[in-house]
C-alpha cells in the first residue's frame, strides 16, 4: 500500500508539471518506454532495488539508457527519482502516470487476448465496439497465447468478456461430471 501511495503522489507531481509546461502527451511517450524497460529487465530492477550502488551511478544508468530517448522534463524527473532514492518505484510511477494521462484524455485500456494474432481490422471492429460502450478512446493491447486453444478474451474497465475455447471444455467438462441422468438412489 505504501508503494501505491509514493507512485501515485510522484506520478502526480510529474501529470502536474507536464501540464503546466503544456507537455503531457511526450512525458505520456516518455513514460512508456520508461514503463517497458522497467518491465523487461529484470537485472537493472536489481541494481535499482541494491541500496550499495551508489546515486551517481543510478544516475549514469538512467543517463545512459533513457538519455537520448526521452524529453527534457522526463529526463529532469527521472534524476530527482534518483536523487530522493526511489528509483525501484519507477515502473510503478510510470505506470500510474500513464493511468492519470488515460483518465484525463477519456482513453480507456483494453487486453485482448488471442490464440494467434489477429488481422488489423478485426482490431479495429474490436476498438469500435468497445469505444461505442464506453464513450471514450480505446488503447488496446493485444496479447498472443496459444493456452487459450481458440477464440478470445477481452477485458476493459472492470469488464471481461470470455469467449475462450479453453475455458468453454472446462465448463463442458465440469457439466459431464454432473451427469443430470444418472440415478442418485
């Protein structure tokens, strides 16, 4: 809980500041990348979280890796993260960000998961529908997973619509089970 609050409050500052130097939509790109660099690798989290490196040398790996691919009010947040010693936050505040940013711009973050990816205007059909149900701008995330057998599932705003063949022969399986014409005596 703790964690939530120190991400929610810098992610806060930072939406707050883009939006008075009128730069929420590049610090919005900058943090996504900060985002998925923090999710993909598992070693700088590491040297993130070890409290015996040094903050010059934090600063250096964020210099190094986010340096030239990030705006300058990105960059100058990503060094006070430094220097207040939060830097194993930054995944968390990223994404709080993006979630504030996606709240104030009316976009609404959609999952749909497939058995194998999908043509680009089944993904539009998708977009348009959920767009039509929830009045807002749709960013959707596909994601590929050969688990599910076939079909799909699709979730959004606290919805999940589950149409997986997976999950279909688990329930066919439970209903076999349950075999309604044999005698119970």
């Amino acid at each position: 809980m703790q964690d939530y609050r120190i991400n929610i409050n810098y992610a806060k500052a930072l939406f707050m500041l883009a939006a008075e130097l009128n730069e929420q939509d590049t610090v919005a790109v900058d943090m996504r990348l900060v985002n998925a660099v923090c999710a993909d690798n598992r070693e700088l989290n590491a040297v993130f979280r070890n409290p015996e490196i040094k903050m010059s040398k934090k600063a250096a790996i964020v210099d190094a890796l986010f340096g030239e691919h990030v705006g300058k009010t990105s960059l100058a947040f990503l060094h006070f993260v430094v220097r207040k010693h939060r830097t194993v936050n930054l995944r968390g505040i990223s994404a709080s960000y993006l979630d504030l940013y996606r709240e104030s711009h009316g976009i609404v973050l959609s999952k749909f998961t497939t058995a194998e990816p999908v043509d680009q205007d089944i993904l539009d059909l998708v977009s348009k529908t959920i767009a039509a149900h929830t009045d807002k701008k749709v960013e959707l995330q596909t994601v590929t997973d050969p688990k599910i057998i076939g079909g799909f599932a699709l979730e959004f705003e606290n919805n999940i619509y589950d149409a997986r063949l997976s999950t279909y022969l688990v329930k066919l399986r439970q209903q076999f089970e349950k075999n309604i014409y044999e005698s119970k005596l």
